[in-house]
C-alpha cells in the first residue's frame, strides 16, 4: 500500500544517513588511533593527552560500529536479535563503549582544564603535578564504571527477554512493556552516567574560560604577550565546541531516556541522527585542535591531492 511504501522508504532514508554518518566517524576515529598508534610504536611512549585521544578513539569507533549493527539489523531483519545470547551481548557491548566514550571525553576536558588553566589554589596546583599519574587511573577508573554498566544493562536484557516481552530493537529494548518500579534502577543509573559527565565538561570549560579571561587581562595591564596564550585559545576553542555539542548530546540523551520511561517513540530517529554524528564531528575538531594530528591530515590530504 501507499502507506507501506512511505514507511519502507523513511526507513531506507534513515538507515542510509545512519550509515554514512557512522562510517564517516570510524573513519576519522579510525584515524586518530592509527596516526597515535604508529606514533607510540616509534617511540614506545605516549604523553598523556595522546593516550586519551588513543582511547577515546578506540571506544567511539567500537560504539559507532555497533551503533551502525544495531540500526541496520533493526531496520533489516529485526528478528536476529531474538536469538539468545546475540541480543544480550549486542546490548552488552553497545552500552559499554557508549559510557567509555562519555567517561573518557569527560577525562579528556577535565585534563585540558587542568593541565592549561592557571590557578593559585593549592589544591589545583597538586592536580596539575599529579595529573600525568593519574591519567591512567582515571582511564581504568572510566573502563570500570562503564564495564559495570554494561553488566547491569546485560542482567536487565536477560531479565526482560525471559518474560517473553516484545522488542522493537536492539536500541529501543527499553520500549518493552514491563513494570517502570522494577527497572527504575537502570534508567536512573543512566541519567546518572550522562549527568556526572556532561558536568565534568560543563566544569572543565566553566573553568578554562575564567583562566583565559583573567590571563588576558593580566596581559593588558602589563602589556605584554604570552605564548601561552595561544595554548589557552587553541584549547578554549576545542573545549567550547565541545561544550556546545556535549550540551546538545547530554540533551538527546536523557530525551531518549524520557522516551523510554514512556514507551513511546516519537523522536527517537531523529535522536539517533545527531548522536551518530556526534562522535564523529568531535573527533574531527580534536584534529584540528591537535598539531600532531592535523599535521598527519594534512600530508595525507596533500598526498591524495597530488595523486
């Protein structure tokens, strides 16, 4: 019928722009993990801002490619995810490499706050020595949180699944119809999750801008320049684009979880459109906002170019 059609088609749009929004965010992520992976071989080191970047590479490739399997199998052949444990494990995976992404780019803000930003508290000035040992504690800490939450997500999926309730797919199994008192835990603990992120960043640029702006008034009183003022501008730039499009992902997020304590689904394709760009289109700004990556992007550019 007419009406099939419309909706065969909307889902084909959807499933395409899907597609080409997630591959080209494993590309660029892609990307970023083989110019700091080769970088690290050569000089079997990597300071602490690359090891962030390497990691938070690594989940937002992982997260985009189960995102891709979770939309394209929904949208193709739903009931291969009726069969257990596939269904579990799918929900596993794509849960735990969402939350590392959240947690580790919320590392990645909070170190650029610190490691850049000039304050005389006592405190500040301990974190500033110390950070470059607490970084890999902080990225165990992340793995942790968001292995634990992905536990959680599998007991809630075993659970859901064995009382025979229905699913619509892989991303919206929260749309199954079963008792909100029961489940309240999961979808508090994922506000929660999205919650202590998204105010680590809000902090980490709330911060870094009160650091600038005093720095440069301290500049035009003694009218002088400071190189560390290109620092603090090329990093501002990264943490306020990232502030503005963390804001809007933190938004989407908990609107899907609304969605879901609902049982509705009225805005969920659109949700899934920008947060599967969202991974991608940050990434990008990080190369930018990285000489070392933007420099390997720009060989490669002009080598292509030449060719």
């Amino acid at each position: 019928s007419p009406h099939q059609y419309n909706v065969t088609s909307y889902g084909a749009t959807f499933v395409a722009i899907i597609t080409l929004e997630v591959f080209a965010g494993m590309w660029i992520n892609a990307f970023i993990v083989c110019v700091l992976g080769i970088g690290w071989v050569k000089k079997k080191t990597l300071n602490s801002n690359e090891k962030i970047l390497l990691l938070l590479g690594c989940s937002r490739f992982c997260s985009l490619c189960f995102s891709w399997v979770n939309h394209f199998f929904s949208r193709i052949y739903p009931n291969y995810f009726y069969v257990h444990p596939i269904h579990q494990l799918l929900m596993f995976f794509a849960t735990f490499f969402k939350y590392s992404n959240l947690c580790v780019s919320a590392c990645l803000c909070g170190f650029y706050c610190i490691k850049i930003a000039n304050f005389r508290n006592r405190f500040f000035i301990y974190l500033k020595v110390k950070i470059d040992r607490m970084v890999p504690w902080l990225l165990l800490g992340s793995m942790l949180s968001a292995l634990t939450t992905g536990i959680l997500i599998y007991d809630l999926t075993e659970t859901v699944q064995s009382n025979n309730l229905t699913f619509t797919c892989l991303g919206n199994f929260w749309k199954a119809d079963f008792r909100m008192d029961k489940y309240f835990f999961s979808f508090f603990l994922a506000g929660v999750g999205y919650a202590a992120s998204f105010m680590a960043v809000l902090c980490s640029a709330l911060f870094l801008l009160f650091s600038l702006w005093r720095h440069k008034c301290m500049m035009q009183t003694n009218s002088m320049k400071d190189l560390s003022m290109e620092a603090h501008i090329r990093a501002m730039k990264s943490i306020l684009s990232f502030l503005v499009m963390y804001t809007i992902n933190f938004v989407c997020l908990i609107l899907t979880v609304i969605d879901a304590m609902k049982n509705q689904n009225n805005m969920t394709l659109l949700l899934s459109i920008y947060l599967c760009a969202f991974p991608g289109v940050h990434s990008l700004i990080l190369i930018c906002s990285n000489p070392k990556l933007e420099n390997a992007l720009i060989t490669i550019l002009s080598c292509v170019k030449c060719e």
